[in-house]
C-alpha cells in the first residue's frame, strides 16, 4: 500500500462529496502530511467513486498502527480517522453558510445536504449502523421497528484501562455539550473534529441542530440547548417542540420525559430528538376523542397505542401549548391508587410527559404521552418499566425512540439468538443449563410448543416475530393505563379531570 496513493484517494473523496474544493487541495494535502507523518505529496490521477471514505481510513489507519502513529485499538483508530477526517473538512461556519443557503431553497435541501455531508466526513458512521439487525414486526398497533445495535463497537480492555487513567477535566460537560464541535476527544470521550452544528432560535433561546452519529432511523437528528441544564419538560418544551416543526415542516420532534426511569439515557442537558421518519405510532389511529372547554379549536383524542398517549391537532401553536401544558400540570399532581398510579412518594414526583411535535399539512400534532417512574417491592425498576419477564430481551430505560415504536436491542441477542436458534433447530427440549442462553428459558419452552415445525429455513424468521412481540410487552408495561376496560376507564378519568381543572 502506498499511502501517497491513499492520500490521493481521500482527496478525491473528499472533493466528490464538496467537503473541499479545488483552492482547499493543497492545503488539505499538506495538513494529512502533518497527521500522518509523511514527508512529501506526489499529485496522482484516482478514478473512483466510493459510498463512504471507509476503506481509504482502514488502510491509512493500518499505516498509521504500522508506522507506531497509534496503538491498534478500536478507539484509538475512531480518534486518529475522525483527526484524518478533519484534514478535508469544512470549518463549521462555512457548513452554517452552506445550511443558510440551501434553506433558502426549502428546509428539506438544507436537512439533505447536512445530513449527506455528515455521512461523507464519516461523523455518521454509515459503514457500522449498516451491520445493525432491523426488521419490523406486524401487531395490532401497526408495525413496530425492531433493531438489534451492533453499531457501537465493543471496549476494548486497553481502551478501558486507558480510560480509567485519563484525567477528568470537566470539559465539555457532556457528550450534547456544544463545545464538542471540534474536540479532538481521549480515552472515554469520541473524537468530534468532524462534528458540526446548525445554530437554531427556538422560543427565542439559542439552540443547535446536529446528527446522532450512530442513526437509529433515518435523519436522526439531535437539538441541543446552548445550555447545560437539566432536562425539564414544560410549557417551554411544547413551545420548542412545535417552533422546531415550524422551521423543518419534514421532520418530527420529541422530548424524552425528565425523570430517572422513564427518561432517556442523558439527563443532564436538555435536548430532543427529531428526524425524517414516520413511526409505528404516528400512523396509529385515534380511538376516542375528548372535549376540552375553552379549547374547542383543538382535536382531542386517546390514541390506539401500548403507552397511554394523548393526542393533540390544531392550526395555532398557541393554543396547543396552551392545552399541552394544561394536561401536563393536571397529571403532575394526579393520583389514581386504583391503577397504582401516584404522582408522589415522600414528595418524590412520578407523573411526567414524553412529548412529540409533527405536522400534517397546515395542522399541528403533539402526541402527550403519561408517564410515572414508580418503582415497588415486585419490580424494583419501574412498576411501569420492562417487567422481569421480558429483560431477557429488553431491560432498559423506554424512553422517546421505543415510545414511538422502535426497539433498540441489546448486541449481544445477535450472538445469544444464533445459538437458541441452534437450539430450537435440534429439538433441545430445555436450555436452562446453557449459562450463556438460559436467561431465555422460558421463552424458549413456550417457543417450542408454539411452534413444533422449526427448520433452518424458518427459525430466523420465527424468532424476529417472537422478538418484536416481546417488545410489543414491553410498551404495555411501559404503559400506565392498561388496555382493558377499568384501564381505560381510568384513562377516561384523568381526562375528565385535566378537562375541569
């Protein structure tokens, strides 16, 4: 391998997808010179047109290994590509410029071209959410996305006892964290050279827009404070939400609920997530509608889904707000022991919101749904959290991606579904003896019975069916008002309720 050719290629690359352009080329050159220790550049014709820049980064990456630049670790390679990387990439206020231009045209050219870039520069990276296992499984709720992540790389041990040793500086705050854009990152911490944001007014306050670098879906967006605040759901967040489908009409966005349990994986600063994607839950119907006095303009109605959600539609965002927080206060305080539904312990809260802003059309849509992180004796992680009988396949956090209806599934049921599926192939009629596969147990007895015919053709199949309808559990614990009459009843009585106060 030449790495005088690599570069070569990278730059050709890199010029296809406009991350430079012919006056950046020399300058781009010299700069990958300097990172990859190379004394010299010879200009060679490449003709070639690649989908990512991956196979040019693995080969340079070898080169790098080879030459002692870097220690040969999975991320100790992600930090020294993303470095690469930002050798060909364009600075931040000129990917704003470019956002702003293309805006100018419509909000989708300027979403299109963001996202298309951050492919290109390898901050998505396209080439490991490729290799994650999707499908969808039909239901009576619609088709839910079921994903099994295998794009985050396993730790490495000399990753993780680097880790242990780097000093903590406190800087950024977090991984949402702003001052991200550009920073080289360490041990523990990604590199975010080629990471850029879009600045955005949302209910006048500074915000920014940027990519998740591991996309659970498509134009997986993230809109992060300019601030480090905790996440709060509030009026504010309705305003925010509903601002933001404003600007990019194309898109959706939520919020995940601001308490332990029910919320997402960051607390710590608040934020959203949005994207171009139209889940299992956007499509579900509404099955009752409500009236609410003094909002007469506003459609009202309970939603046909696992998870207790109240939907709303209007054409005044005001108005919605107005209502959204009207719901949002009234459940904050709402008790109902019946369903074992408290707002407080001890002056601990429990009643929160997971909220989600789309249009259609001209109308505005804001999807409300009821959430309590009450913990008991019987499931000590959330009453209306995954039960233990499901963490075999699924035990944490639900929050707004698997409330709209796509399962992100632990790597290792890959591996774990491979070897049950062996199982179930052969006949074994117990695996509760195979340490790695007898947490699935019981799920496998049943499976057994349920299907008696299973073939090395089927079992696949067999299982991401099975799987999916596990998940399908998994939001109804997740839900507070169960789907039976006195479920339902209940539903009916908070709603009367919010509707009086």
């Amino acid at each position: 391998m030449s790495i005088n050719t690599e570069i070569n290629r990278l730059l050709n690359f890199a010029k296809q997808n406009m991350l430079i352009n012919e006056d950046d080329y020399y300058y781009a050159a010299n700069r990958l010179l300097d990172v990859l220790k190379v004394d010299a550049f010879e200009p060679e014709f490449v003709d070639e047109k690649l989908p990512t820049a991956m196979p040019i980064l693995e080969n340079m990456l070898d080169y790098a290994a080879e030459k002692g630049l870097i220690e040969n670790t999975t991320e100790n390679r992600d930090l020294f590509d993303t470095r690469i990387m930002d050798c060909v990439m364009l600075r931040p206020s000129e990917v704003v410029r470019r956002f702003r231009s293309d805006y100018a045209r419509s909000p989708k050219a300027a979403t299109d071209e963001f996202y298309k870039m951050s492919i290109a520069s390898n901050y998505i990276r396209k080439d490991r959410i490729d290799k994650n296992i999707i499908w969808k499984t039909a239901t009576e709720y619609g088709d839910l996305d079921i994903t099994i992540n295998l794009s985050k790389p396993e730790k490495d041990p000399r990753d993780i006892a680097k880790a242990k040793l780097a000093p903590s500086s406190g800087y950024p705050k977090c991984l949402l964290c702003r001052e991200n854009e550009g920073y080289a990152g360490h041990p523990g911490h990604p590199a975010r050279e080629t990471h850029r944001l879009i600045p955005l007014r949302l209910s006048a306050h500074r915000w920014f827009l940027q990519y998740s670098p591991y996309t659970y879906y498509n134009e997986h967006c993230i809109v992060l404070n300019r601030k480090h605040v905790p996440m709060k759901v509030s009026r504010k967040s309705f305003e925010n939400l509903l601002d933001f489908v404003t600007i990019f009409p194309h898109y959706f966005l939520g919020s995940n609920a601001d308490l332990p349990i029910v919320g997402g994986s960051i607390l710590s600063h608040d934020h959203y997530q949005g994207g171009r994607y139209t889940f299992a839950m956007a499509k579900a119907p509404i099955e009752k509608t409500y009236t609410f006095p003094g909002f007469e303009n506003i459609k009202v109605g309970r939603v046909k889904w696992p998870m207790s959600t109240i939907r709303l539609q209007g054409e005044d965002r005001e108005e919605l707000a107005d209502l959204a927080e009207k719901i949002l206060g009234a459940w904050r305080k709402y008790s109902d022991p019946s369903v074992e539904i408290l707002a407080e312990t001890d002056g601990t809260p429990h009643n929160t919101i997971t909220p989600i802003a789309r249009r259609r059309g001209s109308l505005y849509e804001l999807d409300l749904v009821l959430r309590n992180n009450r913990t008991t004796k019987e499931h000590p992680l959330g009453l209306f959290h995954p039960h233990a009988e499901v963490h075999h396949i699924k035990k944490e956090n639900i929050g707004l991606i698997e409330v709209m209806g796509l399962a992100v599934l632990p790597a290792r049921l890959k591996k774990e579904m491979a070897l049950l599926g062996a199982e179930l192939v052969k006949g074994t009629p117990d695996i509760s003896g195979m340490p790695e596969i007898a947490s699935h147990a019981d799920w496998y007895k049943m499976l057994r019975e349920k299907y008696p015919e299973v073939s090395q053709e089927n079992v696949e199949g067999i299982l991401q069916e099975e799987i999916g309808k596990v998940f399908e559990i998994v939001l109804t614990h997740a839900g507070v008002y169960k789907r039976d009459a006195k479920g339902m009843e209940a539903f009916d009585r908070f709603v009367a309720t919010a509707a009086e106060d």
